[in-house]
C-alpha cells in the first residue's frame, strides 16, 4: 500500500484537476466566441443585400454591438462576483443563443440591428472566465500564473474559433445555395451547445456574501459611457467638423466627475476607485484602452491598404483570397503570442512580460512606417503586431484580476474589456475621419491618401509606446503568485508575493 499524501497536497492535486476540466469546457466557451466573430465577417455583403441597405448602413450594427458591450459589461462582471460568474456566464450564454436565433429569422434593418446588439452579450465571456479560473486557483496559491496560462489557452480558442468562423461561413453560404437565413443556423447552433457544455461542465465560483447592486452608480457609469461611445459612433459617421459630436463626447466625459464622487462615498460601490487606482491596477486599464486603438481599430485600415490599388501611389492592390491570407497570419501570431506570454512571464516577470508585448505592439505599428512598399514587408509586421496583440488579449483581464482584491475579480477583468471597447471606438472614428479626409487626393474613387494610413499606423504606434511607459509604473512583483495559498489552513499563514 503506497504512502498516503498529505491532506494539503491532496487538496492541491484536487484543485489543479477541476482547473484544468474547467479550462477545457472554457475552451470550447471561446471557440464558439469566434466563430461568432469570424463568421459572419465574409457574409456583409450578401447581408446587406438580403436585408436591401447600404453598404454604409452595415456600420450601424457594429455600432450597436460595440456600445451595447461598453454597457452590460460593467454590470454583468460585477454581477458576477456577487452572485457567481457562472451563473453570469450562462445567462449572458442565453442572451446570445436568442439573439443569434433571432438573426436567423430577422429579415429587416430594425429587427437586425437589436439581434445584432444583444448577440454582443458574448462578449462578457472571456473576463466572466478569467474570474472563474482566478477563484479556483486561489485554492492552490498559484491563481495568477494558472490564469495567465489558462487565458493564453482561451486566447488560442478565440483565435482559432475566428479562423474557423471566417473560413466556414463563406463555404456554409455557397455549400446552401446562399441562402441567408439557413447560413446564420450555424452559430446559432453553436452558442446553443455551448450553453449546456457550461451547464454541466464549469463549476461556480464562490461569490463573496453580503454583496449589493450599487444601482445608482452603474446608472451614472452607464450614462457617461453612452454619451462617450454615441459620440464616438457619430463622429465616425457624421464627421469631425459636427458641433454637437464633440459635445456628446465631452458631456460623457464630465459625467465621470460626479461618478467618482459618488462612488467614493459609497460601502460597496459598482466600482471602486481605491481599488483602481493602485499602481498595479491603473497602468492596466489604461494600457487596455491604449492597445483596444489597433487590437479593434487598425483592422479595417489594414484590410483597405491591402487591397487599395497600387495605381495611388501605396497599397497592395491584394484580392479578397490574399486579404483573408493576411487576416490569417495576423491570426495566428497572435496565437503564438498567447502562448508564449505565460512562458516569457515564468522566465522574467508577468511585469517584465507585459511590457515586451506593448512594445512589441508598438515596434509592428512603426514598422509599417519606412516598410509597407511589399506585401512581405505587411506580412512582416502584422505577425510582429499580432504576437504582443496575442499575448495582451488574455494578459490584461488576467493581469487586473491578479491586481484584484477577493471579490472584484470578475469587475476588475471586466473593465479592461470596457476600456478596451472605447479605445476601439475612439480608434474607429478617429481613423474614419483621417481616411476619409484623405480621399479627394487619391486616383481611385474609393482609396484615402497614403498620409492617412501613415497617421493611423502612428496613433496605433504611439498608444501602444505610452501603454509600455505606463507599465513601468507597476511594481516590480506585481501579479505574482503567493507564497502561501490564499485558504490555506495553517494558523498564522500569510499570502506573501513570489519573486
């Protein structure tokens, strides 16, 4: 008869167990997440002609969606540490499935436009996640390392559920005689198993008791946010030189002023500002923000240079094949980026580490500067861009939930997806503005100037350079695991930081 482990080794191999059949049921929680982000994206046009609008008009949805995820985020993550973020979890699972239902059957703008919304609901999933994977690895002492490794693995489903996602709807479409409505079947089949791999497959975190809804400050948070993002929205479609978008946006931003005020004075407020604004925390959330501006604006700038004719003077003049090529290269780095974080994160410093990506992020951006003459050259430094894009995308929920206090994990992963979306937002309508003002001197009637792309690839650049400085302010053993496991039941115990 062999010895007999010790009871706390036992609890630890018990834990690490449940950790990893959660990352796996969670991985198929992102899958399903991409796909719904690729698939969709090679169908615009033939749903904007089923749905008889304009080109244009598509940038509605992506609007709605993209507000819509800056409001419910909040609010759901914080949800989530009160009740349990699996419960979170599901419910914003079933939001999707409906909406992603209602997809199917919608055949008109209006009906479109809410279904599309509400299907963002999706995008709660990886902070819900990531708090969920931190609770269980509390029980360990090694919650911050087993995160940043488990949402590496996430980010690896994510990308590759959109490399599905983007590959699969274009043949589902063909392959069904490209007929919409059976076409959108297919995702929504998806969200509708994967609600039931959670059901049955992802244990509750342990929410902490005593917890109450702060209605009032997620009202007013709730309020700046949609006056910041409508702006934005607005100026994208109507242009810098319209008074009241400007307006909008600045009355959002005043509206933060009486928020903070309330909230400081509140026992358990929807959130808190102590909290955030703790050396290891701050320079987080910012960095979210700043690197949202390439993670969620350069994409479509990258798509029109790839395929703008080379007859202007710049672009590649790519067909929609080699385009898709380029999108699945950046892809993949940022899978090879997602990967090697946790390891460059145990060799140096989850710090160190975080620093590298921003950095990285920025030096793919620059690049495009002296080199964006030769399709290799893009190549070149979309795959630089996309490894510390890879590695950011896990890394920062991780890295706030790490940075967290017991109980506002799931808040604290939640709000770098919020600043995140607003940074895309800004992104978005700064780079419209610039693209757009640029057109009349191009020889093509559909291309922007080449001075146009250069500022995006700038702005892209320098956000990701100020997020590399700002993380400099973390402290030097931010994120790191305890020494001793956050329950563990020796007397006097005391969670210290490892080196």
């Amino acid at each position: 008869m062999g010895a007999t482990l010790p009871e706390s080794a036992r609890s630890t191999r018990v834990a690490i167990g449940v950790t990893a059949s959660l990352i796996g049921f969670l991985f198929l929680v992102e899958i399903t997440s991409g796909i719904i982000q690729g698939y969709y994206v090679p169908l615009i046009p033939d749903l904007v002609k089923h749905l008889g609008i304009r080109d244009a008009d598509f940038n509605w949805f992506e609007a709605a969606q993209l507000l819509l995820s800056a409001l419910v985020v909040p609010v759901l993550a914080k949800l989530g540490d009160m009740v349990g973020h699996k419960r979170m979890l599901l419910i914003s699972t079933v939001v999707t499935a409906l909406a992603s239902w209602w997809l199917v059957a919608a055949g008109d703008f209006t009906s479109f436009l809410i279904a599309w919304a509400l299907q963002g609901f999706y995008v709660v999933w990886l902070p819900l996640e990531v708090a969920l994977i931190f609770d269980r690895g509390r029980r360990t002492g090694r919650a911050a390392s087993q995160t940043r490794r488990a949402a590496g693995l996430l980010v690896v489903a994510l990308e590759t559920g959109a490399i599905i996602g983007a590959l699969a709807g274009g043949l589902v479409f063909t392959a069904l005689g490209e007929n919409v409505p059976l076409t959108m079947v297919l995702p929504a089949i998806a969200v509708t198993l994967v609600f039931f791999a959670i059901l049955f497959g992802v244990p509750e975190s342990q929410p902490t008791p005593g917890r109450s809804l702060d209605v009032a400050g997620f009202s007013i948070l709730t309020l700046g946010l949609l006056l910041i993002t409508s702006g934005l929205t607005f100026l994208r479609i109507n242009g810098a030189d319209t008074w009241w978008v400007w307006a909008l946006i600045a009355a959002g931003v005043l509206v933060f002023i009486p928020f903070g005020r309330y909230e400081l004075r509140q026992r358990d407020p929807a959130i808190d500002l102590r909290v955030l604004r703790q050396p290891a925390m701050w320079p987080v959330q910012l960095t979210a923000g700043l690197v949202g501006i390439s993670l969620l604006g350069a994409q479509a700038p990258l798509s029109t240079f790839a395929g703008t004719d080379p007859v202007n003077g710049y672009g590649l003049g790519l067909g929609a094949t080699s385009r898709s090529l380029l999108i699945g290269v950046y892809l993949i780095s940022m899978i090879v980026g997602a990967l090697l974080f946790p390891l460059l994160s145990k060799a140096t410093s989850p710090r160190v580490a975080l620093i590298g990506a921003t950095f990285l992020v920025a030096i793919g951006y620059a690049l495009f500067l002296p080199f964006h003459q030769e399709t290799w050259q893009v190549f070149v430094n979309m795959f630089i861009a996309g490894l510390g894009s890879g590695a950011l995308v896990g890394a920062l929920p991780a890295a706030a939930a790490a940075a967290a206090p017991p109980g506002q994990t799931g808040i604290a992963a939640g709000l770098t997806n919020t600043t995140k979306t607003i940074g895309g937002s800004f992104a978005s309508a700064i780079f419209a503005v610039v693209l757009f003002q640029g057109a009349s001197t191009a020889v093509t009637a559909t291309a922007s100037s080449l001075s146009g792309y250069l500022i995006v690839w700038s702005i892209c650049s320098a956000g990701a350079l100020v997020a590399a400085v700002l993380l400099f302010f973390v402290p030097k053993l931010a994120f790191a695991d305890a020494t001793v496991p956050l329950d563990d039941p020796r007397p006097g115990a005391i969670p210290r930081s490892a080196s």
